[in-house]
C-alpha cells in the first residue's frame, strides 16, 4: 500500500485531487514494476509451496487442511504443514483473523502475470 501510495502521489499534480483512472493507472505501474521480484520469489519456492499459493490465490482460507479443501487443490496434509511454515518464514503468506492470506495483496497478481 505504501509503494501504490507514492506512485500516485507522484502522479498527481500539485493542488489537485487524484482521480479513480490515476488510481488505476498507478495500480498498474506498480504491478508492472513489481512483478519480476514478485516472479522472482515465485520461482525461488519449492514445488510444494507453489502448488499452496496458487491454492490460496484462488481460495483464502481458515481451514488449510479440511479435506474437501485438500482435494479441490491436490494437496496433502504433510505438504500443507511444511509449505505454511516456509511460506509463513518468508514472510508471503500471514494469517489474518483466522484466515491465511498474502502478506503482500500484489504478490498474486504480480507472482502470476507472465506464469
């Protein structure tokens, strides 16, 4: 937030207000200029801790390790334990009110884009 912050700060004129196309002109420079780091500690995960993000990517969720959510990403239970360990290590992913989520919203957008 804090990067999307200045982009558009840098964006907007002096003594004017920023408009909702500067908002998404700004969210798309970050993206831009992001997604190689963001790719880069994508490509840096073992095979385990992708196949967790591109779970949580697609489903948030309080119960890693229900097994209707298991089966829907072709998980294991082993795999989720060491995975969310790492992940969490990494600083990628936080739980959040029970839930496991993104420390960084971008990082999926940006993890993703030329994948």
């Amino acid at each position: 937030m804090q990067k999307l912050s200045y982009v558009l700060w840098n964006m907007t004129i002096p003594g004017k207000k920023a408009t909702k196309a500067m908002l998404e002109k700004s969210k798309n420079e970050l993206l831009r200029s992001e997604s190689p780091n963001f790719q880069g500690v994508f490509m840096e995960m073992n095979f385990g801790e992708k196949k967790l993000v591109r779970a949580l990517a697609a489903e948030p969720t309080k119960k890693p390790y229900a097994i209707d959510y298991i089966a829907r990403h072709t998980l294991s239970a082993g795999g989720i334990q060491k995975s969310l360990k790492s992940l969490i290590d990494k600083n990628v992913v936080e739980i959040v009110d029970g839930t496991y989520r993104f420390v960084d919203a971008v990082f999926v957008r940006g993890s993703f884009r030329a994948n």
